[in-house]
C-alpha cells in the first residue's frame, strides 16, 4: 500500500465509535444513512431501500472512507471494468458479467445479447405447442453444475416459482449420489431434459453426475440420452467433443466468472423455469444497479456505502463473520449464494501485486432465514461476545395469499430484531441485561419479484468488487478452489503418498 493509503487507514483506527443510540441524536440520520435504487416505470416499477442508520458510519467515517477509495483508485477500477479491461490480472482476463445485463463494453454486451437471443430461442422452442415433434414434451429439467454453475440457478428457481414453474427444475451440484438420485426419482425420463453447466466442460462432479443421468435415461428406454442434453459452457469445442449437438450448445464469454454467471447461459434453467419475459426482468433489476453504481459516486454508491460498512467492521472492529437474514422464505437460498459470491472472491491473503495483505479481508458469511433463525441463532447475536454485523432482507409485499397476520408478523419481527439488537436492555440480572450497541444494515424491497432479485443479486456482486478495491485484491481469480480438487485426482490416480492420517483413512476407507 502506498503512503497516503496509510495514513488514511491510521485516521481511521484512530476513529472514536460512538454508541449507535447516541447516533440518533443527528435527527437527519436515516435519511443520510438510507437510499433507493429503482427500476421499471408503471406496473413494472420497482426498488429496494437500503438503511444503514443502524450501523456505526457516521460523516467522519464516511469522509475518511471516501478518501481511501480516492487513494485506491475505485473509480478508474471500476470503470476498467465496465470498459472490459484485463482487471482479473492473476489470469490475464476481463471480468464481464455486466455486459451480461447490456452494461459494458460495446462489443461485449452485442455478444451477449446475440447469445440472449441463441439461449431465448431453444427456451421458447421447448416451452411452445409446436415443439412435440423436434424436442418431444418437456416437463422436467435436472441441471447438473457446482459452484456458480450451481447456486444461481438454484437460488433463483426456489425464489420465483413458488406459484408456478413451466418446467419443474432440478438443480443437482454434489457428487455424492444421494442427490442425483432424489432429483430422478422426482422427474419422468420420458419427459426430461438434462442441462450440463461447466465452464470448461471438464469439472469432474459435473461429468461424473452427467454421465449418471444419460445412463438413466438409456435404461429407461430413451434411445437417444445426447438428444436431452442442453450444454452451457465457454468451451463449445469440449461440449461436441462429449456428444452434444451444437445446436444445443448454449455458450458464455470466457470472461464471465462461474460465480458471476448466473445471467450467462448458465440462467437457462432460470428461464426454462420462469419463462423467457421474467428472466428479462430479472436481467432488467440487475442491470438498474449497474448503471446506478456505474455513475454513482462516493457514499452516494450505495454497494460502495455498504464496503464502507463492511471495512470498517472487518478491519477496524475485527468482527470475523458477518450474519445475513432473509424475513422471505422465498430467499432460503440466499445466505448459501453469497458465501460463494464473498468468500471465494474476497477470501485472499494477498493483494493483487501478489503482496501479503496488511489486514483482515473477507469475513466469513453465514446466515438464515427469519423467523426460524429467532430461535435458533439470535441469542448469541443479542448476548454473545461476538460483535457480528447482521444485514435483514424483507419484502413490503407478501408472498403468500393467506391471512395479512402472517406478513405482519414477520415484518414486525424482522424490524424488532434490528431495534433490539441496536438499544439493547439494561438489567441487574446478567442474564436478562442486554448490551446493545450491535449493528445492523435493512434492505427492504417493495415487493419480491424477478427484476427485484436480480437486483440484490447485482448489488451483492458489486458490494464485493468494492470491498476489493479498497483492500487491493482481486475478486475475481479462485486458486484456493484447485489444491484439494488436485489432491483429489492424485489419490484417485494411485501411486502417491501422503500423510499418515490421510494414508490411514484411505486404508480405513477401501480406497488404497
């Protein structure tokens, strides 16, 4: 880090917390503290309201971390990547999920849209009256990935078809055979399709489950398993080489990141699911927070503002996780997609001149739903010794058709939980005094719908390139994923040596 970079961290260690009741006394601090993304115009309309006031950025801390972004560059950073430069440099390659969404470089974005309309194609061939004759009926859909390839689909599948589903998706990622197995025994091989997510159309738990399904489907009497098959890759080439047809080959931009990929054809199962118009929408919100952190700047950046957040209880308060709580059942899968999105991009020790780190990076992110995770996890946020920043996520509108009580109560418990945790209650008895003074962030959306979750799925991703600009790293290589994937092959291969222990269990195991 340069000089200035240090003197800029020291202010801000130097920086005197005041306990976040006594914040309130600046009668104006939710509205400084608080801010709307929108989108849509008319039915379409949407947005999410983001409050910070419960946390302890104050105007000092705010200047000072406005500095700091100005000293780290972030907004020639940020614009090299909307521009498509080379800011991945560990791998020598653009980061260009955005173009995804028509945000990015010119040239970029035409390709993505020319493979939008490719992905758009098969869907509404498989969705429309007239495909009996060239796909057959299609009810059922497994699609196979890890990771990226993964977690999007399955969060965005769970969270949008709780009404209705035009085709029912299963999303399988382990390798453990449990989980293919659940999912065909929910499907009709007469009626499914198999989508293969791989970037490189090599990842071993993908191709092994891969290979498991086309077997099941041939014992169970479909004559040709590579006519189900819908690949979704940056490496056509592999896809052919395997057995796909390429006109069922469904590619994406070596430059669009695994977990960055969910609006990439990795998103075929999404819109097989929701339909091709709603899987616009869901482009459409995450594209109204690209141009909003594209041409917003300093604490008025809302993903920007919520780094600042994070830095400050990362680096300065040495807080070591960070809790999310979605008060939308609909969002179960959420906390389970950010850990990725987080931890595997932020989750370094060195900055991206290949320099050791001078602080804390990611924290670890964990999470739950409300009002299950009030009686599960709560206690020790309210009265542990943890000091553990908390976001909560709600919807206005509910998603349910039962008694308005039911919405009531939880959003009634959701902001009660933010309020506690802030005041705390003094008691002489120990065991019933709360500290308080424990902060917490709201993201309150008007209503839970396709474009709204694209939205906070887009405000996560830049809330963690932010956070990587101010500390120097770079958020989108993953070298940590490949040591024990290479460990894994070596036992598989045979001929190696290993610890005792490790030598001990593959004995124990059948496996040496």
């Amino acid at each position: 880090m340069s000089e200035a970079v240090d003197v800029i961290w020291d202010g801000l260690k130097s920086h005197e917390p005041r306990n976040l009741p006594d914040l309130f006394e600046d009668g104006d601090r939710t509205a400084k503290l608080s801010g709307r993304i929108e989108w849509g115009a008319g039915d379409t309309a949407g947005g999410i309201l983001f409050d910070w006031s419960k946390t302890h950025l104050d105007d000092d801390l705010l200047g000072r971390f406005e500095k700091l972004a100005e000293a780290m560059d972030f907004t020639g950073k940020r614009d090299a990547m909307f521009a498509g430069k080379r800011i991945n440099n560990t791998e020598d390659r653009a980061a260009e999920h955005t173009a995804q969404r028509g945000v990015g470089a010119a040239s970029s974005v035409e390709e993505a849209m020319a493979l939008h309309a490719r992905m758009k194609m098969l869907v509404e061939a498989i969705h429309g009256d007239d495909c009996a004759g060239a796909l057959g009926e299609i009810k059922h859909l497994i699609h196979i990935g890890i990771g990226g390839s993964a977690l999007g689909p399955a969060l965005a599948v769970d969270a949008l078809t709780r009404d209705l589903a035009k085709v029912d998706v299963h999303v399988v990622s382990n390798i453990d055979g449990v989980a293919l197995e659940q999912a065909m025994e929910a499907c009709d091989p007469e009626t499914t399709m198999i989508a293969v997510a791989s970037k490189t159309f090599t990842t071993i738990e993908t191709m092994t489950n891969a290979q498991s399904a086309l077997k099941w489907l041939e014992q169970n009497g479909i004559g040709d398993p590579y006519g189900r098959v819908v690949a979704l890759t940056a490496s056509p080439e592999k896809a052919v080489e395997w057995g796909v047809d390429e006109t069922r080959i469904l590619p994406f931009s070596e430059n669009v990141g695994g977990r960055y990929s969910l609006w990439s054809s990795i998103g075929f199962p999404v819109a097989m699911a929701i339909g091709w118009d709603e899987f616009e929408e869901f482009l459409a919100g995450a594209q109204a927070v690209d141009l909003h952190f594209q041409s917003a700047n300093g604490r008025s950046n809302l993903p920007l503002r919520a780094a600042f957040a994070d830095q400050y209880y990362t680096r300065l308060r040495g807080c070591q996780t960070r809790a999310v709580f979605a008060y939308d059942e609909r969002l179960g899968l959420l906390p389970d997609y950010l850990q990725q999105l987080e931890m595997e991009s932020n989750g370094k020790s060195v900055t991206a001149a290949g320099d050791p780190v001078d602080g804390q990076t990611a924290p670890i992110t964990w999470g739950g739903v409300g009002t299950d995770a009030q009686h599960a996890v709560f206690q020790l946020l309210h009265q542990g010794t943890h000091l553990i920043p908390v976001d909560f996520i709600a919807s206005i509108a509910p998603g349910d058709m039962l008694d308005p009580a039911h919405h009531r109560i939880l959003l009634t418990n959701c902001f009660a939980q933010g309020a506690a945790l802030m005041a705390g209650q003094s008691s002489d008895d120990g065991a019933r005094n709360f500290e308080g003074d424990r902060p917490s962030a709201t993201m309150l959306c008007d209503d839970l719908d396709a474009a709204t979750l694209g939205a906070l799925i887009a405000f996560h991703e830049h809330r963690t390139f932010a956070n990587a600009m101010l500390m120097g790293i770079n958020p989108f290589d993953q070298f940590g994923v490949e040591l024990g994937k290479q460990m894994a092959k070596s036992i598989e291969a045979g001929g190696n040596q290993f610890d005792a222990s490790t030598e001990r269990l593959l004995e124990i195991a059948g496996l040496s």
